[in-house]
C-alpha cells in the first residue's frame, strides 16, 4: 500500500512525517498509471509475466516532498524489512535511477495529497 496517505494523516494530527530509514528506496506506481498498464495488457498482449513501468524513488526525498514543512523523524526499520526492493526477472533493485523533484512533486498532486 501506498505511505503517501498515512503521511498526510501524520502531518495533520501530529505535525510530523515518520521516515523508516533514510536509505530506503522504493518502486512507484499510481493509480493511473497501474490501470493504464492493465488497461495495455489485456487489449494488446497475450500470455506471459507483465512487469509495469515504474519509477524508484528515494523514500527520505518522497517524505521531504510529502511533509510540507513537517518535521520528518527517522523511526528505523522493522525486522526484516528490505532497503531496496526487488523485483524478479526485471531489474536488480530500486536502486536507482531516482525519481526528480519535479517528478516526486507531480506525483503528489496526482494523488492529490499536498
């Protein structure tokens, strides 16, 4: 699920963004852009594993973006939780090439969560 609504609730009740860790990054998708890809998928392929386009984002530049001047706290990782996420048979990691700050602030207005 997407953190981008549990920051918006954070900084609305507690002035505050929680931050796993500042290293993390993150694949991201909208709404839009997930059902555009299906939308692709079952009017023009046949068969076979389909891997959406998707843009990482470093999660410390998302939470920065996503506070809007709310202090942003680093709350640490949970067991076993992953730095970088990995998707089979596509790319390695989300490590990178990173998402810009004008992407990172066009995908909050899409969400419309600023």
């Amino acid at each position: 699920g997407s953190v981008l609504p549990m920051w918006k609730r954070e900084r609305e009740e507690r002035g505050t963004v929680s931050l796993t860790d500042p290293l993390m990054t993150r694949y991201v998708i909208t709404l839009r852009e997930a059902a555009s890809f299906v939308l692709h998928v079952v009017e023009h392929e046949k068969g076979g594993l389909h891997t959406p386009p998707m843009r990482v984002v470093r999660m410390a530049d998302l939470a920065a973006a996503a506070s809007c001047g709310a202090q942003v706290v680093t709350v640490g990782a949970r067991v076993g939780e992953k730095l970088h996420e990995q998707l089979d048979g596509c790319r390695n990691s989300s490590q990178g090439p990173f998402m810009t700050r004008d992407e990172i602030t066009a995908l909050l207005y899409d969400e419309a969560l600023v």
